[in-house]
DNA sequence: TAGATTGTTAATCGATTAACAATC
DNA sequence: TAGATTGTTAATCGATTAACAATC
C-alpha cells in the first residue's frame, strides 16, 4: 500500500493545512516592506509557538540562518513553491449556480495561477451564457474537454446527488485533483486528489461553538 | 484563564469537526429506512474505525446499547441537538457580493434552521436590491439591526481591508458568531466563536496535493 | 568575539487505536 | 443462555513543545 510513498519525506495533514496561513502572512508582511523576521516574532504575530514554525519549516530543509532568522522574500516563495503555486492550474467548473459563478468570479484565484478554462452544466437554459468570458457548455462535453485542454482540476459545485457520478466520470479522463464543495464524499482512484469544502458542516461546526458557549 | 471551563468536559477539536460528518451519514442512513447500525457497520461506511467512533460518541454520554449498537433516529436527533441545530439562528450577510449572495440563496442553510434576516453592503448600488426578499442594507444600519434582531450570527463576505473593522463593530453589538469568508484572521473578544472558510487556503492545499503526487 | 536564533533532538502532551470486561 | 456490541481502560502512535548545541 505505501510503497513508493517514501521517496518523498512525508508531510503530516497538520503541516499542510498551515502552509497556505504561513504564505498568507510572509506575503502580507512582504508586501509591508519586512525584509526579515524570526520563528518568534511569527510567533507573535500568528499566535502559534516559535517552536512549531521552526519544525514546520525544517519538513522542506533549513530556510533560516542562525542569529538572523528567514529573509522573508525567499521564504515567501519557497513556500509558494511547496504549494505549487509557481504553476499554472488549468480549472473546470462543473455546476453553473449561484456559487459558481461566484468562483470564476473570484479574481484572486486567477492571481494565484489558477485559470478557469471551462464551465459545464446540465441546465439548457444557462447554455451559452458568458461568465467571466467563458461560455457555459453541456455536461456532455466535458469529459472531452478535460482531455483535450489539459485541465489539471474540476471544481465541482453540483448537488450531492450528480456529483459522485460526475467525479466518476473525472477520474476517468485525466483530471488530476477535484474541489468538491458537493455534500458528500467522493471516492475517488488515490491517485486523485480531493479537498473538500462542506460549507454546511462548517456552519454546524460553529453552531456548536456558539451551544458550548451558553454552558460556560 | 480556565476557571469555568471544567463545568463542562472539553471536546477537542478534533471531535467536534467529525460531529457534521457523523450527522450527515446519519441522516443519510435515517433517509434510507435504516433503524440500527453498529460502530463497526459505520466504520465501513465512513472510512474511521469502530473505535474512534465509539470513543466520540461516548464524550457525550452512552447513546447506544451494547449487543444491539445504536438506533440511527435516537443517534442523529442527539447529535443534532449537541450541534445546537434544535434551535433557529438568525444570520446577517455583510458583504453582498457574489459569494455572499450565493449563500443567502442557498436553501439548505434555512432547513437546518439557519435563518438570514438581514443584508448589509457598503455599496449604495446595491441598497434596496432584494435577494430572497431580504433588502440590502447601508452597512451604517448593521449595529442597530443586530441589537434589535437577536441576531446570533454574523456571516462575513467582505474583502480583508475592512473585516477586521466589521468584526470589531459586531463584537459591541451583542454578536455570538462570526462566520468569517474573508481573507484573514479576526481578532475578537474569546467569547465571539469564529469560524473560518478560508477558500483561498483550500486551493493552495490542493495544489500542494496535486505537486506532491508527482513526485510520487 | 558575543549575541542571536536557527536546526534538531529529546520530552511532553494529546489523540487514536486496541483490547476486553460489562451488559443488553 | 449465548452472541453481539457497547463503554471504557490501557497501549500506541503522532504531533507539539521545550531545550540546547550548532553556527551565523
């Protein structure tokens, strides 16, 4: 089961998951004009300990210097790097609704390299119609759209009950990762990423927190 | 710091982001006529084991019965009710631009209880505008609404520059929850929950999925 | 050089899994 | 009663934090 796994040094999901924050803050204070900054000062600026960011940073090899602290420019992109972001993501998105449309809408996605290529869905009556410049087109096309445009991830903003065949339908034709803001799991090939976003669960989630507070 | 908090046993995070998970495949097994299901059928269908479900199930008291397992309807009511979905919550949207409005006009929010009473926006284009019969507010308006409406839950779909300055103001109106969509972190009293959909960060996480895959 | 701060090892903490006695 | 499966304790595993030697 984990057998070329090794080649790379596997990195933990709680690593992962704070990458993209640590990008977010050297970005901000890259773009204050700090040049350098120690794991302490991050720490009290992020509000998580020197220690963690020390070891989180040392997963990709050493980006600091002893007695200085990181440049924040290098680290900046060292870690966009690890995210991929220096590359060009070529998106689909499957289910043409209220959000989306906001998606393709969202312009700081395409700053971060990743381009809507196509929109798809099973309503006729949004066939043809423009967003952001791309047209909408039948479901039927997709799969071949996939194919022949090089598209590395479908976004997939479809009710629960088509998307589970739709990411069948993905997995089949050389989709590479899938966002899946559907109400489901999707079981995919695990050569098949997918990050899920379950908006509903979320907002349980913080219903929870609002409960708990009453008691205390 | 931690005085009070013993009243009550603390859940750890990790619990209580699988709660929605458990209640989403409840409610599924219930959709389906399903009556009973034991921790380790439940394993299989979610993919964690029998154990960790059990041990998550018991921070809450026994909700089943040894030799039989758990009734489904008994086992989805309680967890609904340790979500504090029981209750009605009343919502604002600050912020109505595409993403905010594709959550107001996302219908499964109000069957779960989840209730948008108003909309506010700093755009006056956009004053009066009806989105599922809720007019769009000045956000001048925005204090005055939450202490007068009860409102438990502040939904924020505005860019980072001015969330910061929203979240402040909803702390000194009586807000319990911030459900916050924009880019950055809030800073708020400890007894404001906050819950975070940072969508920016989730694509970068695929990214890094996909990049890591390769090397494999 | 002295001071600062990393990289990294060791210690601690918490979460997950395994095991099994309790009991329906 | 016998069989099944929970509730719960104990063992394991992994992640976080502390400490400090290395070194800029």
């Amino acid at each position: 089961m984990e057998e070329t796994r090794e080649l790379s040094k596997e990195i933990s999901q709680a690593v992962i998951s704070r990458l993209p924050r640590y990008f977010r803050y050297l970005g901000e204070l890259k773009d204050e004009g700090v040049t350098r900054i120690s794991s302490k000062e991050l720490s009290d600026l992020m509000h998580v300990t020197a220690s963690q960011i020390r070891q989180d940073f040392n997963q990709f090899g050493g980006f600091g210097q002893q007695g200085y602290g990181y440049n924040v420019e290098f680290l900046y992109d060292e870690i966009g790097n690890i995210l991929g972001l220096n590359k060009t993501h070529h998106l689909i998105l499957v289910g043409a609704g209220n959000l989306g449309q906001a998606l393709v809408n969202y312009m700081n996605f395409k700053r971060r390299g990743f381009l809507f290529r196509g929109i798809f869905d099973k309503n006729p009556a949004l066939y043809g119609k423009k967003i952001r410049d791309i047209e909408v087109q039948p479901m039927e096309n997709m799969e071949q759209f996939v194919k022949e445009n090089n598209i590395d991830i479908a976004v997939l903003t479809i009710p629960k009950t088509s998307a589970v065949e739709v990411a069948g339908i993905l997995s089949n034709c050389g989709i590479r990762g899938i966002w899946n803001f559907a109400h489901c799991d999707l079981n995919v090939p695990p050569h098949i990423q997918v990050e899920n976003v379950h908006l509903s669960e979320s907002l349980m989630k913080l219903s929870f927190l609002l409960k708990n507070e009453e008691l205390e």
